[in-house]
C-alpha cells in the first residue's frame, strides 16, 4: 500500500505540473496550495519550482511509512493524494478541446495576437453580466472582434446573429456553476450588470483583477496594457 500511495503521489504531482505548464500558468500558486501538506516547521524553507519536487520532499521527510505505525502520517497521503486529483481535475476541465485555453497575462505576446487600441465590442474586460441563455453571472476577461472557438463550439451555440458579432472569455460565477468554469460567450447573449453589489466569485479573479468596485472588477494593469481601451 505504501508504495502505491508513493507512486500515485508522483504520477500525479507530475500530471499537475504538465497541466500548468500546458496552460501557461504560474505554479507558484499550485505550490501554495501543497505546502500545508508539509511539516508546520519547513513549509516556508524551501522555494520550490515545481509540484513535484514538493511531493518528493514530503516523501523524503514522513516516508509515509506502514499505517499500523503512523496511521496520521498516512492519512495525510492520502489527503494529499485527493488535492492533488481534485487540482488535475480542475485543470483537465479548463483545459477541454473545446474551451478557450486560458490566458497567461505574463507572455500576452503569446495570449493576444495584437494590442487593441480600440475596444469596438459594446462590453469590456471586467463587466459582469448575465448570461441571456444559460442565466448564469459572469465577468469578460477578454474580448474578441471575431469569433475565437471552433468550427463545432459555433455550430452547437446555436447564435442567432451568427459569427458577424464580437465574442467574449468569461469567467462564470461558482455560485452559478460549482465547478469552476470558464468559456465564451457572443454578444447577443450578453446582458450587462451594472449595479451588482457583489462580484463574481472564480478562483480565476485574481489572475485578472485586484478587486471589485462599483458594480464591476477593477482589471489588473497588466491586463490594461493590452487592452488599454478597457477600464
């Protein structure tokens, strides 16, 4: 069993991290997640750089060893275990064919082919809404002038006007949707919010805005410089 525990550990720490690096994500937050899995005294020692090393270490420092002796310390790989399938989880599912993948603010010369000067769309980057459709909250964190999604996305949305309108990225809210949930949305099925006291909750927001304010997220200045029209 114990070796079983160890090599699944392993196998999907590694998955993890194939993830984030497919989806251009900075790991430092995944690690953050892991380190309470850590002894108290060294989870701020080290820097690691990867989900992996993390789980080696751990590994090195409990051994996880027979059960009949450290029931606790086995017990907490296996809740490590479940972290880490409930985060692969969550990653394969934003990570879907049929998704939009997710925007890495740190390359935009990678995430956006072009700086838009101009916003021609009628909503922009932070504007909640509601989704006249599917009647889920949500915020735009990016937007397209033309449709970005597959040939399949476009014939199963069913629009009504069509690819010749402006698309949006969103964030839907978890409130709405329980697993964390991100796609696109065309105009037509835009419904701008503008008085909403509360924002939409996503463990996404962060990695775009620094907070909300009167009725709409505030868009962090990375996002703003290549969207300088949106604010």
């Amino acid at each position: 069993m114990k070796r079983i525990l160890i090599r699944d550990l392993l196998r999907k720490s590694i998955r993890l991290d194939h993830l984030i690096a497919k989806q251009s994500r900075n790991p430092t937050r995944e690690i953050g997640k892991f380190r309470r899995i850590l002894p108290p005294g060294e989870r701020s020692k080290h820097d690691f750089t990867c989900l992996r090393d993390l789980i080696r270490y751990t590994i090195r420092l409990t051994s996880y060893g027979d059960p009949k002796d450290s029931p606790d310390m086995f017990n907490e790989g296996f809740r490590a275990l479940r972290l880490l399938e409930d985060r692969v989880g969550f990653f394969e599912k934003t990570s879907d064919s049929q998704k939009p993948e997710l925007i890495n603010l740190d390359r935009k010369e990678l995430a956006f082919p072009l700086i838009q000067t101009h916003n021609p769309c009628l909503a922009t980057v932070g504007q909640v809404f509601r989704h006249r459709k599917e009647g889920f909250r949500g915020v735009i964190i990016q937007w397209f002038p033309t449709c970005p999604s597959s040939k399949a996305w476009i014939r199963d949305a069913g629009l009504e006007n069509g690819t010749d309108q402006a698309f949006y990225r969103v964030l839907v809210d978890t409130k709405d949707q329980p697993q964390p949930y991100m796609t696109v949305a065309a105009e037509e099925d835009i419904v701008p919010l503008h008085d909403e006291e509360e924002g939409i909750l996503h463990p996404m927001c962060g990695d775009f805005f620094s907070h909300f304010e009167n009725g709409r997220h505030v868009v962090l200045d990375s996002l703003l410089e290549v969207y300088p029209d949106d604010s």
